[in-house]
C-alpha cells in the first residue's frame, strides 16, 4: 500500500482565466490523454470562463456554489452532484461558502452511468 496526498497544500494556486481563490492539485494522469486534478475554491473563489481542453467532468465532493456552460446560464451544484462540459465548452465555476471538486479532463470519457439530475 501507498499514502498519498491531494489536499489544498499540496496543491498549487491558479490564477489563469481570472481564476480567484482557485487551489489544485494533480491526482493521475493516463497513458492516453485523460487527467484528474483536485481542485478547491476559497469562498468568493471562482474558475475564470475558458474553453474546455477535451471533455470535462466536475465532480463536487465538498460545499457549494454554481457552475455555467457555454449558454452562460448559471446553475447551482453541490457535494455528490457533477456537470459535465464538451471540448471546447466555454465553462466557468464558482462559490460564495467554498467548494472543492474532482476534475476528470478526456475525450474518452462515457457519463453514461451517472444519474441526471431531476
């Protein structure tokens, strides 16, 4: 067995985009093109609006806050739901109290098994 690490401090602070707030860390990383971060926004903290590099999972795993696609409507999210956006999506996230998420990045991805939200 084998101990890792992926919390805030062992992260690395994001300002790209206009991010604010934003802390990630990388979690894995496959022989092909997919990738998983953790990523945590302080409150007020924000993911600035930028294009999706492939497809794009954001799973919610602490908090709340609202997420927005490429329409810019703004959506609410919280721990245990997920959004989902396509290559090249414009996108952006966000929280007044704090969040933190699973980022999984790939075009390989299949969302197929996850329950839409009702």
């Amino acid at each position: 067995m084998r101990l890792y690490r992926f919390d805030a401090d062992a992260g690395r602070p994001i300002a790209d985009f206009g991010s604010v707030g934003l802390t990630i860390a990388p979690v894995a990383r496959t022989a092909g093109e997919a990738q998983v971060v953790a990523m945590w926004l302080a409150p007020g903290g924000c993911v600035g609006r930028h294009p999706a590099d492939g497809g794009q999972l954001f799973l919610v795993t602490r908090g709340a806050g609202w997420v927005e696609g490429g329409d810019g409507a703004r959506r609410s999210i919280q721990a245990g739901q997920a959004a989902w956006w396509d290559d090249g999506e414009s996108h952006a996230a966000g929280t007044d109290s704090g969040m933190a998420a699973l980022v999984i990045e790939g075009d390989a991805l299949d969302t197929s098994r996850l329950r839409p939200l009702t």
